[in-house]
C-alpha cells in the first residue's frame, strides 16, 4: 500500500521513553572491584559494544590477527578484578550495582561482551527499594551474549548484577550494558489521537529559529499514570517519539516524525485519556546560558556557530551547520553573554539562515542560498482539501535596508568587573562575572596570592573562571577583570528597486541588526539577496491534504491547484493530525 492510495489503512504510534541514559543523570555505580582498564559507567550508556577484540592473557585470546591491546580511551565497559577458576566459576563472586532514582523496573538488559563472545552463565539481580531487596531473579545456564530479563516492579532505586559463572574459564566478568530504559509504545486502542508540528522558518519567512511540538492523547490503563507504576515519572523532558506508518508487503513500515520533551502532563481523575504537550529540543536552548564569543578577527559564523552549539552540550553528531557559513568571514567577531537561542538567533540575522530541529533529533543551520532536495511527493486536487495562497507585507518589499556595524578597539585599558569572594579551606568555586561593558582581550587577575584563577573562559562582556584556596585556611580574594574598551556605530545600507517604487509606491523592509555584520559589503549583499527575494511578493502557499510523511520541512515538491496550476514550493510547514487516518496541513513558499 502506498500513500497515494484511496482508500488506505494509515498506522500511528507514539513510543515514550521514561527514563533512559540521557534523562538519567543520577546514576551511580558501584562495583565489587575493577580490573586496570574498566569503565563501570559505560553500563548505562551507548553504544553497548566494545571497540575491539580485547586480547587478554588468561587463556581465552589465540594469535590470528583478530585480538587487539587493550587502551584506556577505548569503549570496554566494566571489567571485574577477580577471575573465574577452570569451569567459570567465581570464588568469590563479582558485582555492580546502579542507583538511581525511584522508578519501575519492567525490562533489564544484560549484554556481555559481543566481540569476544563471552557472557555471564550463572547470575542474579536484586531489585532494591531504598537499600531493602524487594525482588530477586535468579539466571541458571544462559547461552546468551545478550538478555533480557522481565521483573515488572515498581519504585525500585537500585540494582546489582552478582555473578556465579562465566562463559569462559580463567576471565575476568565484563559487562558492557547493565541498564534497560523505562518505556511503553502506545498504538492502537491505546492511542486517541495525537498532533506533530514542524517548521523550518515563521509564515513571514524571516530568518529565524523555530521549535516543533506535539501533543498526544493516550489510554490511562489502570490508572497506571495517577495510582500505578508510572506515577514518578510524570515529570518534564520525557522523551516522545511519534510514528506513522503505512503497510508494505505484510509489514507496517513506521516513518519517524522526531523526537520531542514533554512540558505538561494533563492526567485528569474523570477521564481515561492522559494529554502530553512537548516541544523539541531547541526550546531548551531558551534557559541555557551561553557565556558568549571573546572578540577575535578573521572568525567564520560556520565557527561561531559550532562554538555555541558546542557549549550548549551537544555532540558534533547532535547538530548539521551549512558549509555556506564558511564563507560569512567577521572581520571582528563578538558576541555577548545571552542565552543559547539568541546566540543562534544572532547568526541567523547575520547569515540569512534558519535554525531548526530535524526529525533526527539534530540542530540544523540551512542557509537561504542553499539548494533543497526535491522531493517526488505530489499535492494535487484528488488528495487535496483545501487550498490558500497568502501574501504578507513581509513577503513584499522594493526597499531593503541593512545594517552593518564598525568595531574599533581603544588602547585604554578598563576595569569592568571587581567581585569580592571568600573560600573556605581548599575549596574550589566555579564563577559566572558580568561585565560593566564589553571588553577585548579580557584579563582576571586576584588580589591574594593563595587564591589561584585556575580555569578562566571570557567572552566580550561576561565570564566564568574556577578560582581555588590553596591554603589550609579560608581565604577572601579580590578578582579584577580588566580588558580594552570597545566601541560599535551602526552604519546602514539600503537597496531600492526604483521600477517597483514608481509603480506601487515604498514598501521598506529592515533586517535585524547584527554585530556579525561588519562590512558595506556584507550589508549590500544581503540587502540586494532580500530585495531579489522579497520584490515578487510570491508569498507562501498553504495546503490540507491526505498526507504522507515522506514531505519533510526543508525538500521542495510540487503542488497542482484546482486551476491545474503547478508551482515548486519550499516546504516551510507540516502539521500532521493522526485519529485513526491522517491529514497534514503543509504550507511551502513559492521559490
């Protein structure tokens, strides 16, 4: 079957994960002892396989080209100090426990180690509730690198993995997942309903940065969310992972519409049906603190924008920047102390980008400029509903103005910031200083010899820096910032189509100022890309059709009106509405 078709049988699903290694920042581990290479936190973390073929010395590596040394930088998880005798028995027998904080237990995953294919035989896990063992289950003669054992208890605060027996005579236990998420998918009669919104940039096309939501309706089974075992983890930042899938070849084949937190829990005690309203992670960006961009020359905004993402926690893998930005050189770059979604909102102004969240879960910077994949899915009057073409002031201009702005550095030398601090003995303390003014090449100095600046990162007019008492007693410090003072004017460039103001009269549109933007050129550049853009006054198109999730914000596709009209459309927009079928309001722009 196939979306196109009519009639069709359209598939929704949304899995919720409840407690997984990312939302589980508490966990502690702890372990009967630990070979010299072992990594006893890699149990709840992924992935759950080694780097290598460890080759040990115990008897159980051969010389065939397939064993490698051991190193400290490598993924091995945690690696027991006692051995098993002949048969893989422990005398005495090794463990790890984890602690964490109180939730149900339904799955739990043990995997050895899959390289060396070696795994625990004889096993047992304790489930505790605040230290007292609530349930035991005991593991005879598994054959199995991997298991999954299914306790199902509620309000459980830790587990230990004791084992008996090993695979392998004479080895060490090694466990590279000791860890299992809390999670339940909702589909079917479960599932009422539920709603996806993405957006690649506002209906009034700017350059900004956008985040996606959802809301879902799902069955409250034996109170499970108010009275049962879920009651402790109706908390924010749930992970929610919506579905829609279609059946092909017997099978239903789920397409993934992204990865969302939830921000509120409707549970009401006069219904069966709990609401869940969540967003994606670029909300998050709103309450982290972002310490700013020191001032350096020559820095591209591919560079700067790495430097925030970076700082905000995420992986190089978690974000995908436009290599265009590479391009976007400020001669003198700063930014000041703010928080993580307007640092990106300040290189969107500057590099005419748009910042959102893909369903992958993953940050991405596009640029105007930037080529759209084109994508085969066709909206057309036989699955359409309705059809609207809308034109805004934004939409349309003939005078564009930009500005720019000039940066000079003074040779004075300023003081911007003096707190006083006091440490007790040997303590270390973590500062955040805002600045009076912004400052470049800003210096920490203190006033007392004992109390060391260890750690000091600036930006142009806010820092953090570590300060530490290296003395047996508490110690009062002042720390001095000093820096050279900056000074910024505002210059503006504004392009005109003259031919257009003769016949429609003025319509002025002013980007944002942004101090990434420093040059006549610059400005003129992107004065002259908007006006080219902005003239025409195509305006955005918004459709209601059958839907297909193959349409993801970003592609270009080709929609037909009633008239037999086709326009290439950027798409800017989806909204899915999934209650049993689907239908999608998509709105893309005219390129």
């Amino acid at each position: 079957m196939k979306y196109s078709d009519n009639p069709r049988k359209v598939y929704g699903k949304v899995e919720i994960v409840y407690a997984d290694e990312e939302l589980s920042r508490d966990i502690k581990v702890a372990v009967s002892g630990n070979s010299q290479i072992s990594h006893p936190n890699e149990v709840f973390r992924l992935p759950s396989e080694p780097t290598i073929k460890a080759c040990t010395m115990d008897g159980n590596s051969t010389m065939d080209g397939t064993f490698q040394m051991m190193g400290d930088d490598l993924i091995v998880g945690w690696w027991s100090n006692t051995g098993a005798d002949g048969n893989g028995v422990y005398a005495s027998k090794p463990y790890i426990e984890l602690t964490f904080m109180m939730r149900p237990i339904i799955y739990w995953r043990i995997i050895g180690d899959k390289k060396l294919n070696q795994y625990p035989v004889d096993f047992t896990l304790q489930y505790k509730r605040n230290g007292t063992i609530v349930k035991t289950d005991t593991v005879k003669d598994n054959t199995e690198v991997e298991i999954v054992v299914v306790p199902k208890v509620e309000d459980i605060t830790a587990v230990r993995l004791t084992i008996e027996k090993w695979s392998h005579p004479n080895a060490v236990a090694k466990i590279l997942r000791c860890f299992e998420r809390v999670y339940e998918t909702y589909e079917g009669d479960s599932l009422l309903s539920f709603e996806v919104g993405e957006e690649l940039c506002s209906s009034e096309g700017n350059y900004n940065i956008n985040s996606d939501s959802m809301t879902v309706s799902i069955y409250n089974e034996d109170r499970k969310f108010d009275k049962g075992y879920l009651r402790t983890l109706m908390l924010l930042d749930r992970k929610l992972y919506p579905f829609i899938g279609i059946e092909q070849n017997g099978e239903i084949k789920y397409k993934p519409l992204g990865v969302f937190y939830s921000d509120e829990w409707d549970i009401p005690q006069d219904s069966q049906w709990v609401k869940c309203t969540a967003t994606d992670r670029m909300m998050r960006l709103q309450i982290k603190t972002y310490v700013g961009f020191p001032l350096i020359e020559n820095v591209s905004l591919y560079e700067i924008a790495e430097d925030v993402l970076t700082k905000m926690g995420l992986s190089s893998a978690e974000f995908v920047i436009t290599e265009r930005l590479k391009d976007f050189v400020v001669d003198t770059a700063l930014l000041p102390k703010t928080t993580g979604w307007d640092a990106l909102q300040e290189i969107a102004n500057a590099g005419l980008c748009k910042v959102f969240v893909d369903r992958e879960n993953r940050i991405v910077i596009k640029c105007e400029e930037d080529t759209p994949e084109y994508n085969p899915t066709e909206i057309n009057p036989g699955n359409m509903f309705s059809y609207k073409s809308n034109i805004t002031l934004t939409d349309f201009s003939n005078s564009v103005s930009v500005d720019y702005c000039e940066i000079s550095i003074k040779d004075d030398m300023i003081e911007v910031a003096e707190p006083e601090i006091r440490l007790e003995p040997n303590e270390t303390k973590t500062l955040t200083i805002d600045y009076t003014s912004e400052v470049a090449y800003p210096n920490a100095t203190s006033n007392n010899a004992s109390v060391r600046i260890i750690s000091y990162e600036s930006g142009v007019n806010s820092c953090t820096c570590v300060v530490k008492n290296n003395t047996g007693t508490a110690q009062t410090a002042v720390i001095t910032i000093t820096g050279n003072a900056i000074e910024i004017n505002t210059r503006t460039v504004t392009v005109r189509d003259e031919e257009s103001i003769l016949l429609y009269g003025i319509v002025e549109y002013s980007h944002p100022t942004s101090e990434l933007v420093q040059s006549y050129e610059q400005a003129e550049y992107m004065a002259t890309l908007l006006l080219n853009r902005m003239k025409a006054g195509e305006g955005s198109i918004t459709v209601v059709w059958r839907g297909n999730p193959e349409l993801e914000v970003g592609l270009a596709y080709d929609c037909i009106d009633r008239f037999g009209d086709k326009e290439r459309l950027l798409c800017e927009y989806n909204k899915f509405t999934y209650d049993g079928g689907l239908k999608q309001e998509t709105r893309g722009r005219k390129k």
